[in-house]
C-alpha cells in the first residue's frame, strides 16, 4: 500500500534520523515564532507516523486476507477490490472511506454507450450489490451510510462523438444503508431526463440529509480562524421519505 510501506532502500533507522533532524529544524523556527499552526502540523505528521507503523493499519489494507469467493463475488477490478478494501477499512474503524475508479473514467464525452456496457456499469453493479450484500450479512448495513454518486448528470442528447456530456439539471443518487428504507424511487424526470418534474432535491438537501442521518446538527456553525461564522451546511432541508 503506497505511504503505509516503506521503499526498498529506506528502512524505519533511517525515518528515525530523518525524523531527528527535522525536530532540530523546527525546534529553530519554533523559537522565533510560536504559532498555534505547528502544533496542528506536528499533530498530522505524528498521526502520520503512527499509521505507518500500525499493524492494525496493514492488517486493514491485507486483501490478500479474503476468500477467494468473496473477492470474485466483488469483481477483480478496480471498483469491485477497493469496495471490497472499503469494507474492511470501515470494518477496522475508519469512518469515511471513497471508493473511485481513477481521474476522468466516468467522463464519457466519447464512445459513451460501449464504454458503459463493456465496462463501467458490470464492474459498479457487481461492486455496489456485493458490498451491500456483505455489509448486511455481517451486521455492518444499519450503521454504515453508502451513497453512489457524482457531481453532475449526463446530457440526453449525443454528440457528435458519441458521447454524453455535462448536465447539471437532473441526475441520480443511490442511498443505502444507516436505516434508510430501501426499494424506492424519490422523484421523477420528465420522458428526456431533462428536467426534474417531480420531487426536486438540491445538494443542500442532500447535505442536510446526510448529517442527520450521521446524527450531526445541520445547522452546526464554526468560526474561522479570524472570527467568520463557517456553517457545515448552507441552508437545505432533510429530504422526506429519507429522513423521518
């Protein structure tokens, strides 16, 4: 796993000296100027350090580990193992986990329906059913929150190569999990998927939803460091039927 294991001609001796010299480094700065940032610097390289040398962390990230059966269940691709890794990082305790497929395999402004067919939606459908299932056979399902989504939707119409584009009026969100009821379809297009007709949401809504699921306040407020009030959602509403 790239950042939890050391490269071949680095060994932990070696960390150690590095990690010395830069003490006696700060140890300076430090000395001419006490800010509060070091200290929340110094909080994250320790946090760092510790996951390198965790064995709970590599047991977590240990794969290999699985049956063979649940690894084909989950699909030998890249969506399928890291939501099979997903399942075992919340498993381990980690409490957001984004499973991707890689920069820009989603943006499908060419060969659009091949790409779907032979690629993208088998290696999603398969990945996204068998973590659910997996969830839900070891008692995982009720307390984790699993969502499917992107940032945008996909043009109705086709361009010029065969390909769909950026659409931003209407696109679709899979919930699953944390209580949510399951087997049911919120809103509606119309024929085109144009344009939302019934039940529109807006990413506030969304937002809102998800913190109160998450038994956050939505309407929690912070303040930035000069005294600007910060909240963590701007307006929005729980989205009835998923939140009651």
């Amino acid at each position: 796993m790239r950042d939890l294991t050391l490269r071949t001609d680095v060994d932990w001796a070696r960390v150690g000296n590095r990690r010395w010299l830069l003490d006696k480094m700060d140890a300076r700065y430090r000395a001419l100027d006490a800010n509060v940032d070091f200290d929340a610097l110094d909080s994250f390289q320790q946090r760092a350090y510790d996951l390198m040398r965790s064995p709970a962390a590599k047991k977590a990230f240990d794969i290999e580990v699985e049956p063979l059966a649940l690894r084909e269940k989950y699909g030998r691709t890249p969506v399928g193992q890291g939501a099979l890794l997903a399942r075992r990082l919340v498993e381990a305790g980690v409490r957001f986990v984004t499973v991707a497929k890689g920069w820009l395999n989603y943006d499908t402004h060419g060969d659009n329906f091949n790409t779907l067919k032979k690629v993208l939606l088998p290696e999603f459908d398969r990945a996204f059913a068998a973590l659910l299932e997996d969830l839900y056979s070891r008692g995982m399902l009720d307390s984790t929150l699993v969502l499917a989504m992107g940032e945008f939707g996909r043009t109705p119409r086709v361009n010029g190569d065969a390909g769909r584009d950026h659409h931003n009026k209407a696109w679709s969100i899979a919930l699953a999990g944390a209580g949510i009821p399951g087997g049911r379809v919120l809103g509606a297009t119309d024929k085109t998927a144009s344009e939302i007709t019934d039940f529109p949401v807006q990413p506030e809504d969304l937002l809102c939803s998800i913190y109160t699921i998450l038994g956050i306040d939505p309407a929690r407020e912070y303040q930035t460091p000069i005294g600007r009030p910060s909240k963590i959602v701007n307006g929005g509403k729980a989205i009835p039927g998923l939140v009651g």
